[in-house]
C-alpha cells in the first residue's frame, strides 16, 4: 500500500559534486518501507511529473535518500533547505527478496546504484546473513556511503579509472567471491547488471537486480515503465518497473 505524505526535511547534505543526501520525516512511509522500494517525489511546480528516488534507508520515522542531480526534478531537490516540506508517495514497488540470498549474499552497487543497497545490507544482516558490499564508481569525486556500508559489512571498493581503491569493476571482485557466496542482488546501470547477472548465473546464484525505467505514475497504471520480461514459454511478456520491480530475478529480465 502506498501512502502520500507531506514530509519535512531534516536535512539536505551535499555529498560530492552533484551528489546530495537528503533526509525526511516521514514515519508513515519510513514504518512501512522495505529494502529496494522507492518514493515519488513531486519536485515543485514546474516538474508535473514525480521524481522516483530509492530508499537508502528508513528508521525511527525518517527515509534517507540519495540522488544526483541530472535535470530540473533532482535540481528543485538539491535546493531543498532543512524545514521545507515535500509531497511524497511511497513506499512503491517491489524491493528485495534478502531472504532468498542465503546466509552469505553479495550485495552490488554501481554508482548512484549504491543506495539502496544500504538498506538491503543492513535486512540481509539483521535477518542473519553475513553479507559482503560491493561498490564501483567511475572515480574518486563519485564515492558515496563507503563508510555507512563498512559499519554494517564487509565492504569492497573499485573505481573504474584507479584514483582510489581497486583499480577495476565490481565484476572483478564478484568473481572472486561467488565461490563461497549464496546468492546476489544488484542495482545500477543495466550493462553492469547484465554481467553480474552472468556470472551469478555461471556460478548457480540467485541473483536480483533492481532495473531503471523512466516513470510517469509510479503505481502501475501508465506503462511508461514498461520493460521486457520473459514469459514461461519462451516469449516476451511486459512488466512494470515501477509495480512489478524495480527488483526482477534476474532470470526473468529480456537482457
Ligand atoms: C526505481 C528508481 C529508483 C531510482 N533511484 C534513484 C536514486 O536513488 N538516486 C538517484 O539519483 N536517481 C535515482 N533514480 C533516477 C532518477 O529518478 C532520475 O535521475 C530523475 O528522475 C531525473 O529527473 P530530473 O528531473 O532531474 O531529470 P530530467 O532528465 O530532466 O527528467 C525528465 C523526465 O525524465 C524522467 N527520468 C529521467 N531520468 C530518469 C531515470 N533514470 N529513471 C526514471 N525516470 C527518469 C523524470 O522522471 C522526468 O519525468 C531512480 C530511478 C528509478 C526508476
Ligand atoms: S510508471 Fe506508470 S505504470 Fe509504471
């Protein structure tokens, strides 16, 4: 069920170029979240259409998100001041099964991927599991949460051009640790995912991926989220990124 509330923000923190942490009172949504759901923002007058934005995490009545701004909807939230209220809808979609992962899962994010992961980390380990966090950025200007993910679980660096941490993709650290892994999720661009996907199912991984389509509603009744799936027999079906996902089993997903 998802709820519309007009939430104050608590705090607005800018991260890295572009980046921004804004956290939200918002203790009906946050009570209902769960890891890999996201809100709809509506982003000021200008903007018609909410902005979907994935939970990073939510406790004690507060929704922690973090975004980069790319147009006028993330830009109208970057000027967000602490005590400005926003409309929000949420919590929305389908987020991530942790308990299918196993005792030991490997948890993946790619660049402005790498938020929701937080939560998914922090379920994973309060259900039980010993889980390992695998985070890659383009540089060392895109790093974000490293420290958030160290406190709740091993944690793995890369950067795509070497300026900090492991040289490389977080494919090359996958390989090496689905030897004793139990399964995999995964959030971030979709070649990233594609290859995760790969390698999980090389190695006989469940494996989860929360995919990004535009939106329009956010609930299911516009398909402007529409992505290729596939059906039992073979075919392609359609589903919603925003009602069916935006966690797919990544054998569903028409790669
Ligand atoms: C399920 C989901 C979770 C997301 N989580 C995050 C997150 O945690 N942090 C973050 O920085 N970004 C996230 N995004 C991407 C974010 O929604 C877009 O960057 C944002 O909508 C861009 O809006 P804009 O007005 O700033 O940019 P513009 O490009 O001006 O947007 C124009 C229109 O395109 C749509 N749009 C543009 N890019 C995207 C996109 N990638 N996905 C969906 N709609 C888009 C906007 O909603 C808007 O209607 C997520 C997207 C989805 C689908
Ligand atoms: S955004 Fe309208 S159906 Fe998904």
């Amino acid at each position: 069920m998802s709820i519309q509330e007009i939430c104050r923000a608590a705090s607005n923190t800018r991260l890295g170029e572009g980046l921004y942490q804004l956290v939200l009172d918002a203790p009906q949504i946050a009570a209902a979240a769960q890891c890999g759901q996201f809100v709809h923002i509506a982003c000021g007058e200008g903007n018609l259409l909410r902005r979907p934005i994935s939970i990073c995490e939510a406790g004690e009545g507060r929704l922690r998100i973090v975004f980069q701004v790319k147009g006028s909807g993330t830009e109208w939230l970057a000027d967000r001041k602490e005590g400005d209220t926003l409309d929000v809808l949420g919590p929305l979609g389908h987020g991530f099964d942790t308990a299918a992962l196993g005792a030991r899962p490997v948890l993946i994010g790619g660049g402005i991927g790498v938020p929701p992961m937080l939560q998914a980390a922090k379920c994973a380990k309060a259900a039980g599991a010993a889980p390992r966090a695998v985070l890659g950025f383009r540089n060392r200007g895109a790093v974000i949460l490293e420290e958030d993910f160290r406190a709740v679980c091993e944690t793995f660096v890369t950067t795509d051009d070497g300026s900090y941490a492991r040289h490389g993709f977080v494919t090359d650290v996958l390989q090496e640790l689905v030897a004793d892994a139990t399964g995999v999720a995964a959030c971030g661009p979709k070649p990233m995912l594609k290859a995760i996907a790969a390698i999980a199912k090389q190695a006989g991984l469940p494996c989860q991926v929360s995919m990004e389509e535009r939106m329009g509603c956010g609930i299911g009744a516009c398909l402007v989220c529409a992505c290729a799936l596939k059906a039992e027999n073979g075919e392609t079906r359609y589903g919603h990124v925003c009602k069916d996902g935006p966690v797919f089993n990544a054998e569903e997903v028409e790669w």
